[in-house]
C-alpha cells in the first residue's frame, strides 16, 4: 500500500509541473514581446528616422585640380551611406555614385576620395581631388547622405 501511495504522489507531482513551466514560459514571452514593442517605438529597431549629418568642406586649387577637405562633420556616418555629386552650371549631374565605388575610393583618377584614417567612417581631414573634365569652375561638389537623400553639405568649385 505504501508504494501504490508513493506512486499516485510522483504522478501528481508530474502534472503540477507542467503548468508550471508553461506559465512561466508565458511570462517570459510576454516580457520578450514587450521588449520588442518598446525597441520598436523608440527607433532603435529599424524605421526610425535618421538625422541628416553635415559637413563643412573647404577647396584649394592647383595646377588644374580642386581639393576638397572635410573642416567639419556634425556626427559620424559610414562612407558607405554617403554619395557624390558633381554638377554643371545648370544643377545637372555630370558624374555620381557612392565613395566606396571603385574608382573613386584610394583612386587616382579625375575624381578621387582619400579616407584620411582608414576607418570607413567620413570625418574631419578626409578629402577629395577633382580634374579633369570635372574641374570646371561653376561646377559644383555636393555630398548626400543616402539614409534620407538629403544634401550632407556642398561647394562650388571656384
């Protein structure tokens, strides 16, 4: 008779378990769920709008091409979310892409970007060698960050 009762006590120990643990798990769903929900609302997790970065930049000219140096940036941002632009007199783009295209980046041709720390970041001292067909005076430089389409800052080539 002991064992049968030592039994019917295992068993019923058995079936408190398990509405336990599944409680428990709800909870921790819960939790999970709202913390998703939270994330979401405060933009941390994707679609929250991103502020435009600026940038100062300021040009030097000798024998026939323009330098371009970043003065200032206002925050941080991946070179790869910036692209170029360079325009004619009349807003019409001659030429464009992002920095890290190959024949831009490090490159030696008539429009070059030279990340000055080799971080993949834009910041202060990086520069930009325009000639060539693209060193027109009236012509302008303009960067846009491509996370909003928005004009990061521009110049005039003069």
């Amino acid at each position: 008779m002991a064992v049968r009762k030592m039994k019917n006590n295992i068993v019923t120990e058995k079936e408190a378990v398990s509405p336990v643990i599944g409680v428990i798990l709800m909870v921790v769903m819960a939790v999970v769920i709202a913390a998703v929900v939270y994330l979401w609302i405060v933009g941390i997790i994707g679609g929250g709008v991103k502020e435009t970065p600026t940038v100062n930049l300021v040009q030097t000219k000798s024998s026939g091409q323009y330098n371009i140096t970043v003065k200032k940036v206002s925050r941080v941002c991946s070179v790869d979310d910036v692209k170029f632009f360079i325009l004619d007199e009349e807003e019409k783009t001659i030429k464009s892409g992002n920095l890290t295209d190959n024949d831009i980046y490090g490159s030696n041709g008539e429009l070059s970007f030279s990340d000055k720390e080799p971080s993949g970041k834009l910041s202060v001292g990086d520069s930009f060698i325009i000639k060539g067909e693209y060193a027109k005076p009236d012509y302008t430089f303009r960067l846009t960050y491509s996370l909003t389409g928005n004009i990061m800052g521009e110049i005039k080539l003069s």
